[in-house]
C-alpha cells in the first residue's frame, strides 16, 4: 500500500494536510499551530469530516478595523431595497395631521396658520439673502420643537436633501460655464487716460471655481432663491397639515373664499373637495406601504428571477395599488350616497366648528405684519 502526504498552505492563516493512500482516504484541514487528525474509513462507507477554521485580519495580524463593516457589500439596488425603501419612505406621517404631542400651533386658529402659510410663500421670492436663510432656520427649529423626533428628522432630512441638490444644481448650472470674451476697451498705454488703480476689496462677479464651471453671483441669487423657497413651501405646508385637522383647514378655506361666491366661484364644490382630498391622502400612504411589506414579508428570491418576472411583480404591485385605491373611492361615494348625497354641494349645509380667537391669534399675526416689514426694509437697505 502507498501512502502519499500532502501539506497544503495557501494563506498564513489555514493550513491543509492531506493524507492520500490506496484504498484508505484521510483529510484533514484545521489552522495552525493545531495537530492535524487523519480520519480513517471503515468498512465500505467513506466518511470525509473536515474541520476549517480561518481568522480576519488587515494584514499585521490584528483584527479588521470598525469601519469596514459599513462598506456595503451589494452593489446597486436590488428589487428588495427599492421596496423596503418604499415602506420605510411612507411609514412616517407625511401630510397628515398629529394630534400628540399637543403643542401651541395646535391650538392656533387656522386662518392665522392660512395666512402664515402665504406669506412664507411669497416672502422667500421678495426676500434678501439673509431672510431667506432666516426662514429657512426658523421653520427648522420650528419643525424640532413642535413634530416628534422621528417625524422631524425624517422630513428635514428629506427637504433638506432636495434643497441642497436643488442649490448645486441651479448655482453651477444658471451661470456656470465662463463665456468666452475679449475685451474691446484699448490698454490704457494707447488712450494716454491715466490708469485706474484697483480696489483693494473690489468686486468679483465669481465667487469661485470648480474646473470649467464657477459659482457666480447670479448663481447664488437664484440658488438661493429656489432652494429655500422650495424648502419653506414644503416645510410649512407640513407644520400646517401635521398640527391643523382637515375640517379645520375645510373651514378655514371656506371662509376666505365665501366673498367669492358673488362672481360665481363653486365655494361649496372646493371645499368639499379640499375635505375629501386630506381624508384620501393617508389611505394611499398605507396602500403603498401595505403593498411593499407584503412582497417583502414573502422573502422573494430575486436572484432567481429574470428581468421579465421581476417587472410582473412591479406591474402586479403598482396594479393592487391602483385597484385598492378605486375600492375605496367606491366605498366613500356609496357611503355618501347612503347619507342623501345627490352631488349637488349647494343643496347641502357644511357645519363647522368656528374656531375662536384669542390673544395668541393676534401676536401670531403682530409678528406676521413684523417680518413683512422686515422684509421690505431689507430689501432696500441692503
């Protein structure tokens, strides 16, 4: 019988023997500084036991640093993570209002909130540099101190990331790229006009440079501009709709619009839609994110699927979605129906709870008339 030994040692961390022999069959891998244990073969049954043991190490022999386990292994995005994305994007309350914690905007009357609401839509776009990013601060803090923390953190970080890229966009992209020019002016050497000397602190047009493209001050004005009036326009319709209920908003819409009546404006018809519109928009949220969970709880295997099955699946989604939504639309309208709704808004009465006034009403709207005329001096003086 010829017995053959074999060492095999492919890394300094794993070590290999291996027993080679005619009839009988031994291996065994195990790590270092360890005896090795050859395995024997009884009767006519081969048993193969193999035991591996292997460490990890950045190469001086400790163990890998903390940070290598925030590096993602899969590239791109999976069918999977575009769901869970999808779950965890509508998992949060968006535009739907939070009764607790109660705060004093929740007990602030919904006109005043209607009219806060259209001024820090208008006053971004007439504003100075500074007040924008005033306003920008003061819903911010306004958002941390009156929403939930998990609430706050994810819709800051939403708007915020849609302004940021919204700003870089537009600064590069207004007036990024340097036209190509030659001056026609003769060198003062020619005109014998003596030479201005410049400023010490004169005035550059370009702020800096970033290879071909420069940011310009054109291009921080309308940077400036876009980005924070999109974050204010989302953020305060936020605060409005998390701390004022829908029928509040109803009444608060339909007393601004009631004068409107005389030129034949359908006051009734947008009211009620208003109201079914703020009661609708959570039932899709919780479609979309009921719909995602249930894929993802069914453990689907990806890998697996072709290109085609994996569309089905999307397709088949966005189907149910749509499908449940109409359902529910049906069930609202018989629902009214039932109540003696003909579709006729004029035939019917709205009863409102009017709110009332109170001190804080009126500093709300002190304070409103004050950062408006902030605004206008500001834009003059500076």
């Amino acid at each position: 019988m010829t017995n053959h030994l074999l060492n095999l040692s492919s890394s300094p961390f794993l070590s290999a023997t291996l027993f080679y022999s005619r009839p009988p069959l031994h291996l065994s891998i195990s790590s270092l500084n360890k005896p090795t244990r050859p395995l024997k073969r009884t009767g006519r049954s081969s048993t193969l036991l193999i035991s591996c043991s292997a460490a990890r190490s950045s190469g001086d022999g400790k163990s890998p640093p903390k940070w290598t386990s925030w590096i993602p292994l899969g590239g791109g995005f999976s069918p999977e993570k575009i769901l869970r994305l999808i779950s965890g994007a509508t998992s949060s309350p968006i535009c739907q209002f939070i009764d607790a914690p109660r705060t004093f905007l929740h007990s602030l009357d919904p006109r005043v909130k209607l009219v806060w609401l259209l001024g820090l839509v208008l006053i971004p776009a007439r504003s100075h540099l500074y007040m924008r990013l005033g306003l920008v601060l003061y819903l911010s803090l306004l958002s941390i101190l009156v929403l939930p923390s998990d609430v706050w953190k994810d819709q800051l970080g939403r708007v915020g990331l849609l302004s940021g890229i919204l700003f870089i966009m537009l600064g590069f992209g207004s007036d990024g790229v340097a036209t190509v020019a030659q001056t026609r002016t003769p060198p003062a050497s020619l005109t014998g006009l003596p030479h201005l000397p410049s400023s010490i602190q004169g005035y550059s047009y370009s702020i800096f440079k970033l290879g071909p493209l420069q940011f310009t001050r054109k291009g921080l004005s309308v940077a400036t501009t876009s980005a924070c009036l999109t974050f204010t326009i989302f953020q305060s319709a936020s605060l409005c709709l998390a701390t004022t209920p829908p029928e509040q908003l109803a009444f608060a819409l339909w007393w601004f619009m009631t004068p409107l009546r005389s030129v034949g404006v359908p006051v009734s018809e947008i009211t009620l839609t208003l109201l079914l519109s703020l009661r609708f928009i959570s039932l899709v949220f919780d479609e979309v994110r009921d719909g995602a969970v249930a894929i993802v709880a069914r453990r689907v295997d990806w890998t697996r699927l072709s290109s085609l099955e994996t569309l089905d699946i999307f397709v088949s989604y966005i189907r149910r979605i749509f499908n449940n939504i109409f359902n529910h639309s049906e069930q609202i309208s018989q629902a009214m129906i039932v109540r003696g709704f003909d579709g006729e808004c004029e035939n019917h009465k709205f009863y409102f709870q009017e709110p009332s006034v109170g001190v804080k009403d009126f500093v709300s709207l002190l304070c409103f008339f004050a950062l408006v005329a902030a605004t206008a001096v500001s834009d003059r003086l500076m």
